[in-house]
C-alpha cells in the first residue's frame, strides 16, 4: 500500500513514520509538511508544501491511504482563527483534494470530546471537520478520539504532564479509566493497523475505550 501523511512533524506523525517504514504492508510513504523531516529512507518521499497553497500539489496528493494527524494550540497558532486553518481548513481541503484523487482510506486523528455544538473551540473545531469530512466519498473513514497523549519527552507540554500526572493517579483509584493517557507510539501503530485487519467500515469512531480495545498485546507487539 501507499501511505500519505499530513501532520507528520508532530508527536503522533513522527511515530507513525517509524511504523509505517517498518511495516512491511506499505511499501512507499509520501508526506507533505512545511518542513523536514529528516529522515532518510527508500520508502520515504518528502514535500515540502504551503497548506495555504494545497491545491498546487493535488496531482501528487494520490495513494491508498491518507493519515491525517495535523494539529496544532492556539498557543502555538498565535490565535483561534489561526488554528482554525489550522485544525479545520488545512486538514478539510488536503482530505478534499485526496478523495477527488480516488484515495479510498481516511484514518483521522481527531480528539476525545470532539463535537461541532461544543461550548469550547478546540473540541468543536475537531466536531467540525469530523461532521465535514463525513460527508466526503471515502470508502473507509476512521476516526481516533483519543485521549490524552504521551508525547516524546521532547514534545511534552508542561500542562499534559500535569494532567498525565493527574489521571494516572485517578486510574489507581479506579476512576476515569477510560481517559487513560495513551503513548504516540501505541496510538501510531493503531492508526496503522485499522488499515490492515479492520473490517470494512464507511465510517467508524474510536473513542478512547474503543481504541485500548483494538487487537490486544498479541498484535500490539
């Protein structure tokens, strides 16, 4: 198969292209980022585009997978309508863009509590483009809602390891065991596997619960 990957310079993006070089079901990764990755590999093809500019690389946006894991904070954008493009705008017309190329698998890497009437931007900005990317012709469109992430030690947020801290210590008490924080690496080999032994879906939404739940250890190894 033939990955693309959008977002894969983030936390999560850069563990799915560990996962997708070592896995022998793909046999050619393209990415499209505004910067490098750094990475060097016969199955690995880089573009390095302007998400403001997508429809300039339509012709190469063409596989059979598109993994979506672009995402970025206010904080980071420098204001709400800035990731708005971000998070809604970029992500929509790069989906767009694949479907009208025939690419028949979607895997999005959306947000737990995702949902368009939300009171609060960030859960209803991914609601949004969940709701919109709905209504797009891919044969197979899933959706991860996952929890909080445990990123690379040199991408974590000092609020998430406060939080982290936090539901952990909730877990022991047996509370909020399905906000388990889970690791980028193990949310990367999911997204990957829902494209291999996952029955074939329009649509289907993993929440947390859902996602701890696909393929146990034997196939997490």
């Amino acid at each position: 198969m033939k990955a693309i990957v959008i977002g894969s310079t983030g936390a999560t993006g850069i563990e799915l292209i560990n996962e997708l070089i070592k896995d022998s079901n793909f046999t050619e990764i393209i990415t499209f980022s505004r910067n490098s990755l750094g990475v060097n590999h016969i199955k690995l093809t880089e573009h390095i585009i302007d998400f403001n500019k997508i429809k300039n690389s339509k012709e190469q946006i063409k596989g059979d997978v598109l993994f979506s894991a672009l995402g970025t904070t206010k904080k980071d954008a420098g204001s709400k309508k800035a990731q708005y493009t971000v998070d809604f705008t970029y992500q929509y017309e790069f989906a767009k863009a694949a479907n009208d190329n025939g690419i028949k698998t979607l895997v999005l890497v959306s947000s737990v509590g995702a949902n368009d009437k939300s009171l609060f931007s960030y859960p209803k900005i991914k609601g949004e483009l969940e709701k919109t990317l709905k209504k797009l012709d891919f044969r197979n469109l899933y959706i991860f809602q996952p929890p909080m992430l445990i990123r690379q030690n040199d991408k974590i947020r000092k609020v998430e390891k406060s939080g982290i801290r936090i539901i952990n210590k909730l877990n022991t008490l047996g509370l909020l065991r399905s906000q388990k924080p889970i690791s980028v690496n193990l949310l990367a080999k999911k997204l990957i596997k829902v494209c291999i032994y996952q029955e074939k879906n329009r649509i289907k939404t993993y929440s947390p619960k859902d996602i701890f739940q696909l393929w146990l250890i034997k196939k997490d190894r």
